[in-house]
C-alpha cells in the first residue's frame, strides 16, 4: 500500500516514499473519515489489481496475476498496457492536496477526512485540476462520495448502511433476489473480482443491489445499476458504492431513470435525439435517410454511464465529471464522441453504398475508436455554454410530458408545467430504545403533494398495464390455433363490473373435459389408448375411479386415470403457453413483470409499523389474512357443506359451487399450509396468491373484494392509508385491466418456490433407498420419481380389472 509523508511534507513532490511497505490486510470497518487526506488506501504500482479497492480484493486466483491489469480486467491479446497513461502521477496529486488543504479552514498539520467540506474545493482550480489529468485514483474513494452527495446522505441517515443492508436481509422480495442474483456474474464478466460466487465482490455487489432495491421500492432492480455499482466498488468499496447509488438515483439523474418504465431513460434518449439536429444535422439526415434507430446505441450508453463501453480509465475522468457538474455531462460527451468521428461516418458509409447495417456497426463502435482521452475531455469542454443544465432541465420535462401523453399517463393540455416528480424512498427510523419505536407512526399522507402522488399512482397502474401487455404478447406467440384473439382493449363501462359475477359462474359451468398426460403410455392392446407426454386426451368417461376412457387423434382406448392430470377449462380454452409445466416462460412473464407491478399496486399505502417484533410488518399478505379471517367466520359452515356435497355427489369440480370468496378463503388456506409462516415469504404467499387467481380466473373479482368500500370498511383503515388504491376509486380502473386476463389459460404452479426443495430433498432420498436399480435403468431421474407412484396404481387397477372383469 503506497506511503506519504503526512502534514505540511505531503504538498511537496518527494513526499512520496519509494521504499513498498509490507501490504497489510484492510478490513471492512476501517474508518476512512478519520484517516488523513494523505493517506492512500492503494498501492499503486502499475501491478495487476493494484488499483482495486481493498476489501473487494479476491481471497485466491485462479488465473496468474499477471493476465490481469490494474482493475483486475482480464487482459486480451490486443491490449497494449504500454499505451496506456499512467494512473496516477505524483506530482498531479501533490497539487490536489495542496488545493484540498489550502480550501479548508482548519489548517491543521495533518488534515482529516471528516474536515473536508467539497463545496468550498469547487472553483475554477478545481475545473483546472480536472481537465489536466481528473481525480487522482488514490482520492477518488473520498472525494467522489463528497461530490456526488453521497456523504451528505450517510452523514444525515438515521440508520446506518449496515442496519440497512441487514433488515433488507429479511424483508427483500425474493423475485427481485432472484433477478440480482442471475445478473451478478453477468455483470463484469471479464474482472476477477467478479468472475466466481466466492468472491467478495460478488458478495458485496449482492448486499448494495438488494439494499437499493429495498431504499427504493417504486424502482427496484435495473441491470444498469449492476454495472454502475460494480464499477463504483472497484474504487469506493461497499459503504460509500450504496450512498453514491442513492445519489445517482435521488438527484444526479432524472427520476424513474432506472424505474421499471424507464421514463427518465426514455426522456433523455429522446433529448440526445434533439441536440443532435443541432450540433450533427449531417449525421441526423443520414440516419434517418438510413432508417437507423440511434435510441438502441444510446439507451446502451446512457444506462451504464459509459462504464460498457468505454476502457475503465476513461469511464473514471468521465464520473470525475459527472459527480461534480451532473448528468449534463452525458450529453456533452455523446455529443462530442459524435462529433469528433463525424466524417468517419460519413467515410464508412460512403466505402460501404450506404448500407444500414454497416452505418449502425460504425455508430456503435465511436467508443472503442477514441483512445485519447484528453482530447475527448477538451471537446467537451467546448459545449459548456451551448448545452448547459437549464437546456437539458426544459428538454427533459419536454420529452417527458410528451411519453406521459403517450403512455396516456395524464392527459395533453395547454399546460406545460408537469408536477415535479419524486423518487419513493424507504423512510428508516433507528433508536436503542424500544419505546420510540413502539410509540411512533409514519403517516405517508403529508410526504408529497397532491399533483406528485398522482403521478406516482399513474405510472404504478401504466407499468400494470404494459405488465398485462407482455402477457397478452407471450400468448399470442403461440403456435396453437385458437377461436377468439386477444383483445387488449379493457372495458371501463359502470356496466362491466356488473356482469362479472354473472359471467364468472357462468364460465365455471361451461367447457370441454379433457386431461394432459403426466408420461408416456405405450399401447400394447387394441382396447388401450396410447399416448405421449403432455399430450392433450379428449375424456369419454371417467365414471371408474382407476380406469378412464379418452380419444386422442381419432382413437379411443382406456388408460389409467394416474397418468393424466385434468385440465380445467371452464370457460376457457387450453394453452400450453400458458401451462408452466411445459412452458416455463410463462411463470417467469407473470411472477417477474405482471406479479411485481401489481404487487406495488397492492403495496402502494400499506401502513408500516415500528414496533421491534419483526414479525409485525406492513404487509399487505398480512390484510389479506385478516379479511379472510373475518369471511371464514362467516362463511366457513357454507364452504364445508359445499365441499361435503361434493364428496358426497363426486362434483370433481367443486369450483362450479364456490363463489369468488370462497375460493379466495381456500386459496389462502392453501397457501400458508404450502408456505411456512415467515416473514421473509409473505412476498412469495402474495405470489402465489395472484398465480392461484390467475388459474381460477377470479383475480379481478378477488381484487374488487380487496377494495369494495362499502364492505371491511375497518379492516383495510387498519391496514392501508386513505390515499391508497385499495381505499380509492382508481380501483375500478385497475380491476378492468385485470379482467383481460380472463381471456387467457393459466395453469400456473402455486408451489413454485418450494418444488425445488422437494425435488431436491426426494432425490437424495431416493437415491439413498432401496429402488437405486430401477433409477439406473430408467436413464431418467424425473420419469421414475414420476413412475413409482403411478406403477402402485396401475397395478392395484390392473388387479381390480382381472378380478371383477370390468367391462372398458
């Protein structure tokens, strides 16, 4: 780790000490406010990984060090180290110190970090600073959270990002782990530090993600975010990559930049769009005449802040900026990029006839073709006075007025002035003693004003709809063919919601009775229905108990009832897009995209509290529980007799009987007999609930029960705050969305998160038993899991059958 003289030695150019010291293990608590500014914590000497933040440091290498740079990127064989500048000169550094010591007030001998105010370094020296060679590497970790208000935001935190990051440890939604974790070595495959689960970087990249996700609910998880924390860690380490996170999302980026519906995004890519036709109209004419779609190059740049497409060194003067002057710098530097290869452009494009796809591969690969840096950094400077923040502000609220229009999020008027838009954050409290906790309440209802939570609550419904969309579209990719279309369009008639009931019991009265077969059956005799897995039987009769009689293409034969699985299609049509068991992109579509956005809509008022049992959470599975508590009281002796007439009559399809709340009073009782009582699953319960309305098609007439106003008036005053959906007439909107989904075939798996467990738990056990011999000559592990049960059956049938001589 490199050495400095400290105090008034450490302004002067041989301050440096020239003899390595012996590295020495940095650990994670080391209180960086209260080391000395010069102090470094890297040890740069050109050698692999000497540039990487300390506590992100791999634990062993699989590979040589030498084929890695300083980073910790893998080197290619087209990399040239000996090009690149060097990281950090010392005399570059010396005279940051010295402009950091002379901008503070306390003049102390050796200065600390925690006495560093970076509002007063900002000036014209410090623009002098940074276009001469950026940042110094070694005070990037203290000098980037300072500028980009990320200190600012640890300092006035209630709670500290260990308590954080521990209580998103049990309270984050499991849909959104699941996407972090098949991202986290996706991330930045080529750096060691996060090539391998082990890593501590993989581990820390985890914790930072979830813990924005948590901070932050309306957005969640983004892939641009994996990249931009990752690149963050490198230089900052955890702690500090999390408050710039919150910075980056709270103040230097627009909102929703990351947000699921990427309006911010959206909105600047369409601002690049437009400085373009005044600084490239060149450029612009020839992409348009070439029919190329420049938010497909940009978009990519934009959401990672450059860092996958440009070398690492690069990305690091850019942020330089970007922290200092603000997301302003995203498009001086697209627009110089643009510029300086302006005339390559044209030059590729005229060597290749004008053809679209060699325009767009030139376009794509500006990056890779600017190795000066410097030179990029002084083009830049140049549009200071022409693209300034107050152009970018009007251009932003412009493009994004015009989406909302689009999206049909508000509608279009002469008013030009949009509500200005907040993002949604977490509000922590933190205290050693019980009674604050206990005693206090967090009212929601004055954090925002009136025009702001409208916008919120529409965006939460427009991600719904664009939610509903992408199922509509996976089913409409289905090869099958099918009487009716997909109409999208939702009926928002007062008469609409009138008829639901009706045409709910209506449906469960109607449709075909056919079964999808669990394996293969081989027919061996004339009488015997032959068929392959997952195929689809017309059923003839199924009056036997063991033995059915069905029709598959023409042909008719019995076969045992235990090899098929009855499919129910009151009132609708069989899919096997929509079946998970032969379609897994289905559960994916609904629990990933469709689940999360109306799961915040559900979530959206829940009132939270402090009291410190962990197991008294605002949750809205929780108002789900207590709603069907108060129907089961009133409704349990009807359930039971219905369900004992079913029995009793053999009326398979109880359904037919069971109103919308008792089918809602059933699935819950299911669900938490499947899932055990944990906090940390009320987010798969609420899941699975919406997966088991889905199958029954009463998910639009479960939500109005959620939301009736004129009925658990008091349970959901418990539970939700006035400006809630549940509590507002913006309900009645949303069940209409919901009804689309009536029109499509569900037969989604309720047990999802459990059922590799039980495969994985059965496995072991199987193998560990006495039928290893029949696995092995199976070939196929799931197909006897599959068999052994079915085999018992069969052959207590096949018993039956010679004994009393069933006529088939």
């Amino acid at each position: 780790m490199a050495k400095y003289k400290k105090g008034n030695a450490a302004k002067y150019a041989d301050s440096a000490i020239d003899n390595e010291v012996e590295s020495h293990h940095f650990t994670a608590d080391y209180n960086e406010e209260a080391s000395s500014i010069a102090n470094s914590i890297f040890n740069l000497n050109g050698k692999p990984f000497s540039a990487v933040h300390p506590t992100i440091l791999p634990k062993y290498y699989m590979e040589p060090q030498e084929l890695f740079d300083e980073f910790g990127f893998k080197l290619t064989d087209g990399n040239n180290t000996d090009n690149l500048p060097e990281l950090e000169a010392s005399q570059h550094r010396m005279k940051w110190l010295a402009h950091i010591q002379f901008s503070t007030e306390q003049m102390e001998n050796d200065l600390k970090w925690k006495s560093v105010n970076s509002e007063k370094l900002k000036g014209d020296k410090l623009n002098e600073l940074l276009r001469s060679n950026g940042i110094p590497h070694s005070l990037r970790p203290f000098l980037w959270i300072r500028f980009s208000g990320g200190y600012k935001k640890k300092k006035e935190s209630p709670v500290p990002y260990s308590a954080i990051s521990a209580r998103c440890e049990r309270e984050s939604s499991i849909s959104i782990e699941g996407q972090i974790d098949k991202d986290l070595l996706r991330t930045l495959p080529t750096n060691l530090c996060y090539s391998n689960n082990d890593m501590p970087g993989i581990s820390a990249l985890r914790r930072v993600l979830k813990a924005v996700a948590f901070m932050y609910p309306d957005i969640g998880y983004c892939q641009g975010m994996g990249v931009v924390a990752a690149i963050l860690m490198l230089v900052c380490g955890e702690e500090s990559t999390f408050w710039i996170m919150c910075s980056l999302i709270e103040d230097i980026l627009p909102p929703n930049f990351y947000s699921h519906n990427l309006l911010g995004l959206q909105a600047d890519e369409r601002v690049i769009k437009h400085l373009m036709c005044i600084h490239t109209p060149e450029l612009v004419e020839l992409i348009k005449t070439n029919e190329i779609d420049m938010s497909m190059i940009t978009i990519n740049w934009l959401l990672t802040l450059f860092a996958n497409v440009l070398p690492i060194q690069m990305v690091l003067r850019i942020w330089d900026y970007i922290f200092i002057d603000g997301s302003v710098i995203n498009f001086r530097i697209i627009i110089s990029m643009l510029k300086m290869r302006e005339q390559n452009i044209f030059l590729a494009s005229k060597v290749a006839d004008n053809c679209p796809a060699e325009l767009f591969n030139s376009i794509v690969q500006i990056p890779s073709t600017i190795s000066n840096i410097d030179g990029l950094i002084d083009f830049m400077l140049t549009y200071n006075e022409t693209i300034t923040l107050e152009l970018i502000s009007g251009l932003r609220k412009k493009y994004q007025g015009k989406l909302m229009v689009d999206s049909g999020m508000i509608f279009e008027n002469g008013d030009e002035n949009l509500p200005k838009q907040k993002i949604i954050k977490r509000r922590l409290s933190y205290s050693k003693s019980f009674f604050p906790n206990f005693l206090s309440t967090t009212p929601d209802e004055n954090i925002d004003d009136p025009k702001t939570k409208n916008i919120r609550q529409t965006e939460m419904i427009v991600d719904l709809r664009n939610a509903i969309r992408q199922v509509c579209r996976h089913f409409s990719m289905c090869p099958e063919n099918h009487e009716n279309v997909i109409n999208m369009q939702a009926d928002y008639s007062v008469e609409s919601h009138d008829k639901d009931l009706e045409q709910f019991f209506k449906c469960r009265s109607e449709g075909r009775k056919r079964a999808k077969a669990l394996l293969d059956f081989q027919r061996q005799e004339e009488d015997e229905l032959g068929f392959e897995k997952n195929e689809i039987i017309n059923i003839i009769s199924d009056k036997d108990e063991h033995c059915w009689i069905g029709e598959v293409n023409g042909r008719r034969g019995w076969f045992p009832a235990k090899f098929v699985s009855v499919i129910d299609e009151r009132g609708k049509n069989y899919c096997s897009y929509g079946d998970e068991a032969i379609e897994p992109r289905v559960g994916d579509v609904v629990r990933r995209q469709f689940a999360q956005a109306f799961c915040r809509i559900i979530h959206h008022g829940i009132r939270e509290t402090n009291i410190i049992l962990s197991t008294f959470i605002g949750h809205p599975w929780l108002y789900i529980e207590a709603l069907t508590q108060f129907l089961s009281e009133t409704k349990a002796k009807t359930v039971n007799s219905k369900l004992t007439l079913c029995d009793a009559f053999k009326l398979d399809q109880d359904g037919k009987i069971l109103s919308p709340e008792e089918l809602l009073v059933r699935a819950v009782q299911e669900i938490n007999q499947i899932y055990v009582v944990d906090t940390t699953q009320l987010d798969i319960k609420l899941t699975a609930l919406i997966c088991y309305g889905l199958n029954e098609q009463c998910l639009h007439i479960w939500f109005e029960i959620l939301c009736d106003s004129n009925r658990f008036q008091s349970i959901r005053e418990k539970y939700y705050h006035p400006y809630a959906f549940v509590r507002s007439p913006a309900w009645k909107q949303i069940k209409c969305e919901l009804r689309i989904l009536t029109q499509l075939f569900f037969n989604l798996l309720v047990d999802s998160e459990v059922t590799d467990k039980s495969l994985t738990s059965n496995m072991t056990n199987f193998v560990s038993g006495n039928n290893t011999k029949i696995m092995k000559k199976s070939g196929s592990l799931d197909l006897s899991l599959n068999k052994q049960p079915l085999r018992e059956g069969v052959r207590d049938m096949l018993i039956k059958h010679h004994l009393f001589s069933w006529d088939l």
